[in-house]
C-alpha cells in the first residue's frame, strides 16, 4: 500500500472553516491521497471504508481480517474520528 504523508488531520475542510484538533495521529489527510479524505496513516484505507464495515455488521475482528494491515487502534480510530466530526454537527430544526 502506499504511504501517506499527510499533515495530522484538524478538521477545517467540511465544517464551515472551523477547526478543531484530531488528536490521535492515526487519521490523516494529504490531497494527493484519496481526494484529501481522512485515512488511516500509511495506508489508502478511507475512514467512511471502516465505518461502512461498521454499519455492515462487521466485527472487529472481521475487520482485521478484511484489512490485515490495520491494528486495532486505526479501527477505534477511525471511530474516534466519526464520533468527533459529528460532536461538531450543528443541526438546525425547521421553523
């Protein structure tokens, strides 16, 4: 797989030009890989492809087994990613 060597991911891009730290250093995000999307570092696997295993009823170690390149902390990770990027969701109800 390729490396990437992407800055460590602050999320500035998706939500309105605010930013918040990342801070595990697992997630990353370089233009030149993957369209810019957060990955797991020194691998091409997208964030949104573990949390689509996720919904698909996959377990942990289903996952390991679908990517062996993975360690169990790119998985939490990867979780850890999605929970803050919709910590940070403002939703507004329709008047």
């Amino acid at each position: 797989m390729a490396g990437c060597s992407g800055r460590t991911f602050a999320l500035r891009d998706r939500l309105n030009g605010r930013s918040f730290p990342f801070m595990n250093e697992r997630i990353v995000t370089d233009p030149a890989v993957c369209s810019g999307k957060p990955v797991i570092r020194g691998t091409r696997i997208m964030v949104k492809n573990i949390l689509g295993l996720v919904a698909g009823g996959y377990t942990l170690d289903r996952i390991l087994l679908t990517y062996p390149e993975l360690a169990r902390e790119d998985v939490s990770a990867a979780l850890e990613y999605a929970a803050s990027v919709i910590a940070e969701e403002q939703v507004y109800a329709n008047a």
